[in-house]
C-alpha cells in the first residue's frame, strides 16, 4: 500500500488470488489490507506472537539467511510479531522509519515509527512513534538531516482506522484507495506536524531523492492515479506520468536524475474494469510491472515483461541495477526479491524464502539492505523487518 499503503495480500497465499499482496504477507500468511504501499498483512493469527526478550537483540548471522542468498551476509532481525514493513533508511544510515500494526503494542492500525539501530532493540517496548496514533498511516520517509519525516496519514478524515475491503467485486483482490490520505512532514520526536498536500482524493506514497530538493508521490488529484513530484514544502507541484493505470511506489535513481516505480497498463475491457474500480476507491494489483523514467517525465520505458505482480523496486547503490519484489515464477506465493539490470537484462534471484520477502532498500552508504519477511516467525502471520550485510 501500502508504499502507500497498498500494500496487504489476503492471506498470503490467497493474497493475489482467491484465498483469504505493498504493494502492504507471511508464512503461514496474512490477511491483507489496505492500498497503495502494498502488501503489508495484518495479524488475525490467533498463535502466540514470538518476543524477544527485554535484553535480546534477537537472532542474527547466518541462521536467518538461506544458502543460495549470497548477497546477504550478518543478518539480524528487528522486530518480533505483528506487521512490520516499509522500513527506509536514514540519511546517515543509521536509523530506519517504518509502519507497524502490533497487538503487543496496542496498535490495531498501521502507524509510523522510527528505530535507531545502534540504541533500540527488538523488545515489548515499541521504538518512537511519530504518527498522531490516529487514522492508517503508510509510506514514511525522512527528509534529509534526518530530523523530519514524511508520511501519508487518514487522521484528518476520520480519526478511527479506515475499513479494509477484503475482497472486490466478482470475489477479486483489491487494495483499498483512501481518499483520506494526505501527506505531512513530523520531526523525528513526533511534534511540529505541518500538512503539505491539500488536494481531494489520495495523496501518498512519498519518497524523497537523495539530492535532497524534491519527493516523489502518487495522486488520484486528476483523476487517475499518477506520479507527481513537488518541493519539499509541498509546493511546484508537478506530473510525472499520464498514461491510464496505477503509477505508484516510486523511489529515485542515487542520482537522483531517474525514478523506478510499479505499474499496471491496462488496455480494452481491463481499463474498464480498472476504471470502475478506481470510481469505487480501488485498484486490482496482481499484474504490475517495473516501469523507469527521468524525474522530469520524459525517457519512461518499461523495465520488467516478466507477469504477475512485480513491485516494491529500489535502485542498487551503482544505480546501475533494480531490487526489487515478484511472484512471477508461480503467479502467487512465494514473492521474493530478484534483481535487474536498468536496460532489462541479468534477471538474477537474491532471496529464497518461501512465503514473502519484500520492500527493500540500500542504506545510503550502499553496505546494508533492509526488507521485510515472513522468515522466522514460528509459522504465524507475522511480517517482521531484517538487517543485512550486503555483498555484490
């Protein structure tokens, strides 16, 4: 989702499909919920959720990482139950924001929380919550100096959490489009809350380039869900993409001249299925491909042709590669994170789990990546964060 917040499969097993997908999944699966940053489960699971202990920094090294994943090295896992995912880095490296729903944390609603990673430990004590604890909130980042976040909440529409349409019409997976979304900026101790987007309909799924002048994000202002770009002040506000389908998900090349991001092109009686959805605050995302542009809008081009799903893309420090998030060797479960070259060749495979691996992201001094999984959570619906050593 949501990388706005679409981002729940069903279950995952039947996340895309039938069962009971960030673009917010697990082993043993999850109920999926919102829209934009997708993929991101929430926990019905009625098993025990696994904790670590109060002075634990929790399991890490080589028995979280399966043999085949040679790029990973020194693994370590930060969070213990619940839903954890969209975990971005600091601009020094040395901090991550992400979303979570945690019973253990009395959250039913997905909110915004910053870990620091050389303090905060894996606990029954959650880290800083930055959010309004308001609302569903989605796609956190920081801004540069590290002392303000960006992240889309619904607090301003309706305070309680917004509904979670399981399933669409015809039995269909869906995430939901809040049209309660709005993005706002928050000191890194949760105060100064400042709005930035004012327009109706859904505003989310900001990220920040690493030039540190502009963010990128996803609108429906014009009626469609597109690619926008604007000031870090919310204003020169600008379109990036115009063609019929969802645009989301974008992050910037280390440049910060280039944007990747998800997308769906649908064409003949699927654009009308597209469009009907979206007029009722939905979007179907089982078939999505990578598509790569210039920040400006021009030189766009499709990445990936490879089916199914294929999400959650965040440029190699080289910027010369794209990790990214795909179910397409079996159209559903597992999704795991491939890699590709700019020009579209050298598809390689990084991870082998067998439920979910997802949302990564380099840290910006390119040693480290962080995602999100349902490896090592005792069989439940839990998705937790991970840390690892990265190794070209």
């Amino acid at each position: 989702m949501k990388r706005s917040s679409l981002f729940n499969f069903l279950s995952l097993s039947a996340l895309l499909f039938s069962a009971s997908f960030a673009l917010s999944g697990c082993v043993g699966h999850s109920d999926s919920e919102e829209g934009s940053c997708p993929f991101h489960a929430e926990d019905e699971a009625a098993a025990e959720t696994v904790v670590a202990d109060e002075n634990s920094d929790g399991m890490e090294g080589d028995a979280l990482i399966y043999e085949q994943e040679k790029h990973f090295k020194n693994m370590r896992q930060l969070t213990f139950g619940g839903d954890n995912a969209e975990a971005y880095w600091s601009f020094d490296s040395e901090s991550l924001v992400f979303q979570a729903t945690n019973p253990q944390w009395n959250l039913s609603c997905d909110q915004i929380f910053v870990m620091e990673l050389g303090k905060d430990k894996p606990s029954r004590k959650p880290p800083t919550m930055v959010s309004t604890g308001y609302g569903r909130t989605t796609c956190a980042y920081f801004l540069p100096g590290d002392q303000d976040i960006v992240y889309a909440s619904t607090h301003l529409a309706d305070s309680a959490c917004p509904e979670t349409p399981h399933r669409g019409p015809g039995d269909k997976y869906v995430w939901p489009v809040y049209e309660g979304y709005d993005i706002f900026l928050v000191n890194r101790q949760g105060e100064n809350l400042r709005q930035l987007t004012f327009e109706a309909g859904y505003d989310a799924e900001a990220t920040v380039s690493p030039k540190g002048d502009r963010m990128v994000f996803t609108s429906t202002r014009d009626g469609d869900l597109d690619l926008y770009t604007m000031a870090l002040d919310g204003s020169d506000v600008r379109r990036v993409t115009h063609e019929l389908g969802y645009d989301g998900g974008a992050f910037f090349s280390p440049d910060g001249e280039w944007l990747i991001w998800r997308a769906n092109r649908p064409t003949g009686e699927e654009a009308e299925v597209y469009k009907s959805l979206l007029a009722q605050g939905l979007v179907q995302p089982t078939q999505m491909e990578l598509f790569i542009g210039r920040a400006d809008g021009t030189e766009q081009r499709q990445l990936t042709n490879l089916g199914g799903a294929n999400w959650a893309p965040y440029f190699h420090p080289s910027g010369e590669k794209v990790l990214f998030c795909s179910n397409h060797e079996s159209g559903k479960f597992p999704f795991n994170l491939f890699m590709i070259d700019i020009d579209g060749t050298n598809l390689e495979k990084v991870t082998f789990d067998s439920d979910f691996d997802s949302f990564p992201m380099f840290s910006p001094d390119g040693k480290r990546v962080a995602f999100s999984s349902n490896r090592n959570n005792g069989r439940t619906r839990h998705t937790n964060m991970f840390v690892a050593d990265w190794v070209d």
